[in-house]
C-alpha cells in the first residue's frame, strides 16, 4: 500500500487530536472563569466585612453621643422645671435624676473612649485587609480577561481546524477512513494510529502477529488483532 494514504490520515490524526485538546481546554475554561469569580467575590466580602466592622463602631459611638445629648437635654429641662418646684422633696428628686444623668454620662463618655480606640483598630485592620484584597482582585481581574482572551482564540482555532477538515479527509481509502472515525469517536482518548514499538501493540500493549508486523514494516496501516486500532511503521513516513 502507498504511504500516501497513511500520510494524509496521520496529517488528519494530527488535527483531530489537536481539535480534542482545543475542545477539551476549552471546556474548562468556564469552571477556571467562575473559580475567578468566585475568588474576587471571597475577597470583596472581605472587604465589605472588614468596612462593615469600622461602621459598627461608628454606630456605636453615635449611639453613646446620641444618649449623652439626650442626658444633657434632659437635665437641662429638670433644672429649668427646678426652679418653679416648690415641695422640697419634688426638688431633691429632680437633683437625684440630674445626678444619675451625670453618672449615665460619665459611663457612656467612657465607653466612647474605649470605642474610639477599637475604631482605630477596627480602620488600621480594614486598610490593610483592603490594601491585599484590591491587589489581589486586580490580578484576578487580570487572569480573568486572559482566559477570557484565550477562549476567544481557542474557538477561533477550532473554527479553522474543523473548517479545514473535510479538505484533510479528501482521497483516504473509505475502507481507512470509516475505521478511523469509529475509533477517534469512540470511548477511549488513544489517538486511533498508533506505532508498534517492539511489535507490540501501541494501545494495548500486547504483541502484534508475525503477518501485522511485515504489513506495517511495507509502509502498509494495519488492525491489531486484539484492539483493532490502527498500526503503522513511523520510518515509512519519513
């Protein structure tokens, strides 16, 4: 048998195995993306956490000045209704309420400090934490727009070599040809031609016949006797 014919399906293997790689990476793509995605949005949660706990103290610290506006409102308003109380014991009432507002004050001026001082913190943490998040994020963003980038080459790719097929089948022997579609299409991820290296069977592994072996030494394309894929003799194509 001419070489010709094991040339052109070798030269159509060799697309076909580079269209599955094409057609496989592709198909990770997505997961790769959404893995992007879901990173940036761990890290943006981060973020939001991380301001979220600065607001908290803020909100507490308003909170405390809120009630301490609201002591001193209303120590005031008992010391303008002091002066028109006339029962002795009405008057030390409204002085005891004065007083207890002067503790209540005293506490929450105290625990305005200590929040002040968390707040602090709670700012230096959150920078930092922002600081690594939005480095990071914008390498994410970086990777993101590559692979998105390589998706778009891979298809184009892809486009190409199954465009280019049909042109590659053109003048392979139908009696190769249909073999040849059944493997590649079957279950296995072998490349349907394999070598025999040692008579052996490149897919199984398990020895060739006597009579397979002069065939593919002629140059010819042979069927293992036990797996039935496609065998030839690499040094008849150079």
């Amino acid at each position: 048998m001419s070489s010709t014919p094991l040339r052109k399906l070798l030269k159509l293997q060799e697309a076909d195995m580079r269209l599955r790689d094409l057609k496989t990476r592709l198909e990770t793509l997505p997961k790769e993306m959404n893995n992007i995605i879901a990173k940036r949005d761990k890290l943006l949660a981060s973020t939001g956490a991380a301001v979220a706990k600065v607001k908290a103290v803020k909100l507490r610290i308003k909170q405390e000045e809120d009630l301490i506006a609201e002591l001193n409102s209303s120590s005031d308003k008992l010391r303008q209704q002091s002066a028109l109380v006339k029962k002795n014991t009405e008057y030390q009432a409204m002085l005891n309420s004065i007083e207890l507002n002067k503790q209540k004050i005293g506490e929450a001026e105290e625990r305005i400090i200590l929040a002040a001082d968390e707040l602090e913190k709670v700012k230096r943490e959150g920078a930092k934490i922002k600081f690594a998040n939005d480095a990071e994020i914008k390498n994410l963003k970086v990777e993101f727009e590559e692979l998105f980038s390589f998706s778009k080459v891979v298809k184009e790719e892809i486009a190409k070599l199954e465009s280019a097929r049909p042109g590659l089948m053109t003048d392979i022997p139908p009696a190769l040809l249909s073999p040849y579609e059944a493997l590649l299409n079957g279950k296995g991820n072998c490349a349907p031609l394999v070598t025999a290296p040692n008579e052996n069977c490149g897919h199984c592994q398990l020895k060739i016949t006597a009579q397979t072996a002069v065939a593919i030494k002629r140059g010819e394309i042979a069927f293992c006797d036990n797996c039935q894929y496609m065998l030839y003799d690499p040094e008849s194509v150079e």
